[in-house]
C-alpha cells in the first residue's frame, strides 16, 4: 500500500509539464544607471615657510681669559708634577680649556624662506555606470533585466524562455 502512495505521489508531481528553451531575443531599450563613489586623490600641496638660520654669539675667548686658564694650568702643573715641564704643559692644557669654554651661544641670528610640499589626499565624487537596465522582446513577450554589458538597441541576447501547463 505505502509502494502505490508513493509512486501516485510521483507520478502526479512529474505530470505537470514544463518546456524551457533558449531563444535570441532583440534588445529594444538600454537605460544606463548610475551611482555616485568617493575616491581618495593624492595631491600635493606646499607653502612657503620662514625657517631660522642660528649662529654663535660671543666670536670665542678674551685674551684675558686664555691668560687667566694658562696661569691657573700653570699653578695646577707644577703644584701636581713639582717640575716646570708640568708647569708648562699644565699652562697649554688651561689655556686651551678656557678657549673652549667661552665659544659663546647659539642664538638665531636670522630667517630664510623655504618651500615645504606634503601629499595630501582630497575625497572627490564620481559618478560611474552601475549597470544598465535593458528591455527585451521575443514573439510578443517582453522581459527585462539588470546587466553589466553595454548593450545597443537592436541587438540578439540568448534569452530562457519556460512554458508551464497549470
């Protein structure tokens, strides 16, 4: 009994009968569609800027000082070593140090202009092709769809087309 059901239950689904087939349908409109994207554009922008030019101040010792640094290098070297030799290079050695010490300070002693260029991005809008909406017709039956192809007016799309009994 469940083998007769069952295959009643077969047959009475696969009767209704369904034709597809494959026809060259004639494209009679094209409608582009478009949509607005944002796209990030490197530029380069620059400007003109001020940039300090530093410089030292003082233009070094007095003779004073480098007088006052040999005596003191001096008292030191023969103090240290109980020798003139020491003496006389303990003189060298204060005279030397107390040039170094009075270089002066850097300071800013003016300004030039300089060009400074960064890559900046800047978001721009466009306006491209989406897709294009086209109408079709075969025998008096009219469809239409959502492509990406850019077809023209007039031309043969492969198109399915079903006949199903009720």
């Amino acid at each position: 009994m469940k083998n007769l059901l069952l295959a009643t239950t077969i047959a009475i689904v696969t009767s209704s009968a369904a034709v597809a087939d494959v026809v060259r349908a004639r494209i009679t409109h094209v409608e582009p569609r478009y949509e607005t994207v944002y796209n990030n554009v490197p530029t380069t922008q620059c400007q003109d800027v001020e940039v300090p030019i530093y410089g030292n101040t003082g233009g070094g010792a007095s003779g004073g000082d480098v007088l006052g640094g040999m005596i003191i290098g001096g008292l030191l070297g023969k103090g240290a070593t109980g020798k003139d030799d020491g003496a006389a290079i303990g003189a060298i050695l204060g005279g030397m140090v107390a040039a170094d010490n009075n270089n002066g300070r850097r300071v800013i002693t003016g300004y030039q202009i300089q060009r400074q260029c960064n890559e900046v991005y800047e978001t721009r809008q466009v306006r491209q092709i989406k897709n294009y909406l086209i109408r079709f017709e075969w025998n008096g039956h009219y469809g239409q769809a959502y492509t990406y192809n850019n077809y023209r007016v007039g031309d043969r799309i492969d198109a399915t087309v079903s006949v199903t009994a009720n």
